[in-house]
C-alpha cells in the first residue's frame, strides 16, 4: 500500500473538500482525485460519496481513517529512527577498559558526556586486558578501547591511538611500612629489598614493563610476591601485607584501611591513558568519542 496515497486519504478525510486537500498537499486536484480513486481500487472499497456540493466519508472511510492515522505515524516513526541512526543517535558502541581506567576522572566523565549526548546508543562497557581489547578491535567485536601504557602502544595501521591523560606511578605500601611513615617522595631505590605484588606480564597493562625498567634504572629486579590482574586487588593484598606496588595514581581514590600511598621521585615513573580507535573514517558514534576526547584537551 502507498503511503503517499494513505496520506492524502487523511488529509481529504480532515478537509472532506478536495481543493483544499490538494493546496494542503501542495498539489494538484485532478492528481489527487486520481490518487484517491487508486485507493479505492485497491481497497475494493469507496471510501468517499461525492457530490457537486460536498464530500462525506462512506463507512468504509470512516472504519479505515484510524487505521490510516496508525500506519502513517508509524512509517513516520520508521523513518526518524533510520534518521537518527544515520546522524549515529542510535544503536549500540563496545567499550573496553583496563581496571585502572574507571578510577580515573577523565573516562567517567567522558562516558557520562557521552551519555548525556547520545542517549540513544547502549554502551556495553566490558573490563579487559590491554591485550584483550586491542584483539577485540582488531576482530571487529568492540569500537572504543582504553589501554594504558608510558608510550604510545604499537599497533597495525587499522588503529589508532589517542592520549587521554597522564597521571604518576605512586607506591603503595602497607600502613605500617616504616617508609609509610616518612614525609615526601620516595625513591624507587628504597623498595629493593621489598617483595611486590604485581600485574602479569601478560596483561598488557603496560605497567608491568615500566616498573620493571623503574626497578632495573634504581639497580636492582623487583622480588614478586603475588601477581593479581585487578588494580583493587593489588591495593587490598598490599593492604595485607602480601607486599608493596606501584601504580597509577587514579587507584589513590581506592578506599582500602590499611595501605598508604606515596609518590615517587622518578621523572619516568608516570604513566598514560590511551583511547584507541579504528584508523580511517570513524561512524557516528565513534566520532563522537574521538570529539568528547579533544574536548577534554587529549592529544
């Protein structure tokens, strides 16, 4: 069925005067009492008595006028949400974050604008790996990732990497650690003869490898103790003693009795937030990402 037709219906339904109808519909009245008459072939049914001096609804028009009116909102409806995911208002954006990236202000506050300006897309937020995400992207089932690193990460030229921030290691240590007590910034040095609890190597945090190289610049190899994948539970086996760490200063904002964090003297020792996208012409909804991003002063 025609919806152009179905439209002139209700619109000669309201005026019941085909001049006015066709000046309402921007068009001729001979085109319209065409279209009208297809209708009703179509339909097998009259939907309009005639006369030289009036036009009346038949039953039949009446029994169809609210169906019509159902079916054009509809397709009207139809229509704007295809628009809307044209102008990428709709639809659906896979984000990856390692542990440390939703303790940070910057990501909470870009998901939130993101929110705030596309209602209209899901987010599905999921915590991986470094590696995990970028194998993701590269496999075509994620769009955004967030991957920390103290250099830009390495990647095949289908990506791209962004520098959100920038924020210190610190050290973690258990609140009764004699240097927990000391004022000012602590040497990596001073942490030789401590045991660590650490990211593994395999997790692509990006971290493991800076205190490694923080550790062998200070002249000595880190003694492992524990590792553990999730920053939370680095801090509370710290917080049992199980050993020190370094990481980034976001994970401070972790509220764990027991652990006090110090900051260190190392230059070197600061680590970055990288928003990785695909390279290229990004859709709607990743460019609103990249947007919100040099908002926020990411270079």
């Amino acid at each position: 069925m025609d919806l152009r037709r179905i439209r002139y219906f209700i619109v000669l339904s309201e005026e019941l005067h085909f001049g006015r109808a066709a000046q309402r519909l921007n068009i001729a009245q001979p085109p319209l009492s065409q279209q009208i008459r297809v209708l009703e072939e179509e339909l097998g049914a009259r939907l309009f008595e005639r006369s030289n001096r009036r036009v009346e609804l038949t039953a039949a028009g009446k029994a169809l006028l609210p169906e019509a009116r159902a079916l054009s909102a509809q397709a009207e409806r139809t229509g704007e949400v295809a628009r809307r995911a044209q102008r990428g208002e709709l639809g659906e954006l896979r984000i990856g974050f390692t542990g440390s990236a939703a303790f940070s202000e910057v990501i909470p506050q870009l998901i939130f604008e993101y929110r705030r300006r596309l209602p209209g897309v899901h987010l599905r937020l999921e915590e991986l790996t470094t590696q995990q995400q970028l194998t993701a992207m590269l496999e075509h089932r994620m769009e955004v990732a967030f991957v920390r690193g103290a250099t830009r990460p390495e990647l095949p030229p289908t990506l791209q990497a962004t520098r959100l921030f920038e924020d210190a290691l610190v050290a973690v240590l258990p609140a009764r650690h004699p240097l927990a007590a000391q004022g000012g910034a602590l040497s990596v040095g001073a942490l030789k003869d401590e045991a660590f609890v650490m990211y593994p190597r395999e997790s692509g945090t990006g971290v493991y490898d800076q205190i490694i190289a923080l550790c062998q610049q200070a002249g000595f190899a880190p003694q492992l103790a524990q590792e553990a994948r999730e920053s939370p539970t680095i801090v509370g086996l710290v917080a049992a003693g199980i050993g020190v760490a370094l990481v980034p200063a976001s994970l401070r904002s972790i509220n764990v009795n027991g652990v006090a964090y110090r900051p260190l003297r190392e230059k070197a020792a600061r680590s970055a937030m990288w928003l990785v996208l695909r390279a290229g012409v990004l859709t709607p909804q990743e460019a609103m990402i990249a947007e919100l991003a040099r908002e926020m002063g990411a270079g």
